[in-house]
C-alpha cells in the first residue's frame, strides 16, 4: 500500500453534513488550507448544489494556483456511489429523486470526483494510515511476519456506521451498499436493528429507562455520570454503554463469521470505551450452540483489545512455529492463534474519513483500486 504522505498531488474534499459543509484540500496526507464552512441549504437543491460549487471554487482559489487532481469526499446516502448519484436523504432531503452530483462536478472542475459514504472512507482511512499500520509496525517490531490487509471499522454516534477493507482495497458492494452494519438483527431487541441499541438514542432511552429519570441528557452527560464526574445514577449509566457493547458485540460476531479483519472504532460515542469494549470482548469470547446444547465458541479467533498494555502484549505475543512437511525435510510455516485487535481510532474519526478520501482518489487516479474500473470518468 503506498504512503499517503509521499505523495505531493492534491485533492479537494467535503465534509457534508445536514446543516453544514466543511471544504478543504489534502496534500501528502495533510491539510493545507484553512477549511471552509458554508450553510448547506439541505431543503433548496439549486441553492446546495450552487454552495457545493461555491466552496470547490473557494478550494481553489486557496491553493493560489496549485492545481487539485481529484475531488473525493464522502456524502450521506442511499447513493449509487459509482457513479455519483445520490438518492433519497433524511439529512437532505433537496436531493430525494436522486441527483448526479460527482459528474456534475467532474464537468464543471474538469477532474475525477469520488464520492462515498462516511463508514467506508473511515475503514479506509484507519487502513491506509490508522490501525493497520500501527499493528503491521508493532508485529514487524516483535519480530512477526504477519501483515494484516483487512479491516472492520464501526462508528459510533447518531447512528451505527460501518465499512469494510478487503486486501489492501475499500470494498465497494455490487450495489455501493456494503458495511450497512445499522441493519443486523439487534441481540437486545431481536425484532429491531441493531442501531435501535447502538445510537445516542440508545444511550439516552436505556439510561432514562433504569434510572427512572424524565431528563434528556446527552451521551456526554451520561458518561460523566458513569464516571463519577457528575451526579446522577452511575450503575444506570454505565449500564447505558455496556448494553451497547452486548449489542456491538453480537453485530461484530455475524460480520466475523464471515469476514476476518481487525476492528477498529470511531464515532463520538466511542470515548467511552472503557464501559464498551470489555463487553464487546466478553461476548464475543462466549458461547453459541447447537440444538443439542453443545457449546461452541462465538468467533473463531481471540480478541484482543490493544487500547491496554497488556492486550497489546498478548496480541503479539509469537505463536509463530514451523512444521515438518511430511515425506519431506523441509519447513512450512504455521500460526497457531487465530487473533484479531479491537481499538478506538488513533486518528480520529474526521481525520480518517478525509484521509480515506484522498487516498480513494489516489488509488483512482493511479488506478490502483477496483473503484477505477468502476467509475465511468465524465473526463475526456
């Protein structure tokens, strides 16, 4: 995977958000201009579409005659994210009916525009320059010759966003609809989505609900609660965030059946991970079983939370043997445990989103990345 930040092109990016756009350009993996925060009039189309061109220009005329590669950035969906189409939005809802908005863009700026969602460009972020090569350096230190390529990244906040890397590469879905992890089943309440439990929502609805209190306080308030910074019903409120963690941890179990990766997670709501992660661990170290009552282990492989000294120690302790090759003299090499990290982002999670994207439209444009057989350019 190549390093970000030796890389000298530059690209535009936007954080779009419901009632705000944040614009600012990247270049070796760094921002470089001040960025620039503009209403999005989410409910008028020709007057957020005009904004998203306004700032691009202003982008540009910041950079004072250096010349952007690309545009990428992620954007709300449901989109067809391919091809740059955006469909119907809570958050914004001028763009219902679905609107053209990358090759809008690519035929005013005359560069390739990439647009994805928040979930995917986070995993993609903490893959190119986050938690991936943190572990690869520490195991690479330890005297390992493991290198992990795949990664699950979940957010945490309004909602529960997810993306997955696969082999070095953003996977994308044949239908930009991969890592939708708010739509696993809840373990909490099995006949809702997950994100029913993981949410700021969530955290709310439990904490008022156990601690019988009528007062709406924010996931911060409640956290400071289950610390003891600030009065109110501790059992309550770390009850809020260890419940999320029970139902983090049954999504995270589905996903890793299928898909081996490291876990990484982001989202505001994931500075508590003190109360979350030991139950995410707890569950996923558990028990499923079959119709005899036979117990089986929940993953396949142990989890180890890096965020502390000694689960970083024992995720790299070597497990790493060779074996004789029978009828042979020869070696072959075996890993005996199967391992996989859980930690909260290093980079943050805006960081990693924009991050993603510009290294998404590096890939792109060195055609590096599956997206660049994917995406028909507007460009001549």
């Amino acid at each position: 995977m190549k390093n970000i930040y030796e890389d000298d092109r530059i690209v535009m990016t936007l954080d779009a958000g419901g009632t705000n756009f944040v614009f600012t350009a990247f270049q070796a993996g760094r921002e470089i201009i001040k960025p620039i925060n503009l209403p999005s009039y989410s409910d008028n189309l020709e007057a957020c579409l005009k904004i998203i061109i306004n700032g691009f220009n202003q982008v540009k005329k910041s950079l004072k005659g250096q010349k952007p590669e690309a545009i990428s950035f992620a954007f709300p969906g449901p989109a067809d994210y391919k091809n740059g189409v955006i469909g119907n939005l809570v958050n914004l809802p001028a763009f219902n009916g679905g609107v053209a908005l990358g090759p809008m863009l690519e035929e005013i700026f005359e560069i390739p525009t990439l647009i994805n969602n928040d979930g995917d460009l986070f995993a993609y972020g903490e893959a190119v320059a986050g938690i991936l090569p943190f572990l690869n350096k520490k195991m690479a230190a330890a005297g390992l010759v493991r290198t992990y390529k795949n990664l699950i990244g979940i957010t945490l906040g309004t909602g529960f966003g997810g993306g997955l890397v696969i082999n070095n590469q953003i996977c994308l879905g044949d239908n930009s609809a991969a890592g939708e992890v708010w739509l696993t089943r809840n373990y909490i309440e099995p006949q809702t989505v997950v994100e029913e439990s993981v949410s700021i929502r969530a955290i709310q609805r439990v904490y008022a609900k156990h601690s019988q209190s009528n007062d709406l306080l924010t996931p911060l308030e409640i956290y400071s609660i289950a610390t003891g910074e600030k009065k109110g019903d501790q059992q309550a409120a770390i009850l809020a965030f260890e419940e999320m963690g029970v139902a983090i941890g049954e999504s995270l179990a589905n996903i890793l059946a299928l898909f081996d990766g490291q876990i990484v997670i982001g989202g505001g709501i994931a500075g508590a991970s003190q109360f979350i992660i030991p139950k995410i661990i707890e569950h996923l170290s558990g028990s499923i079983y079959d119709l005899d009552n036979n117990a089986m282990p929940r993953t396949i492989a142990t989890i180890h939370n890096i965020d502390t000294d000694s689960g970083l120690q024992d995720f790299l302790k070597n497990s790493e043997t060779e074996v004789v090759i029978p009828f042979s003299t020869k070696k072959a090499f075996y890993s005996q445990e199967k391992r996989i990290a859980i930690a909260v982002s290093k980079l943050g999670t805006s960081t990693a989103i924009c991050l993603g994207a510009y290294a998404l439209a590096l890939d792109f444009l060195d055609k590096t990345n599956m997206y660049s057989e994917l995406i028909p350019s507007q460009i001549d």
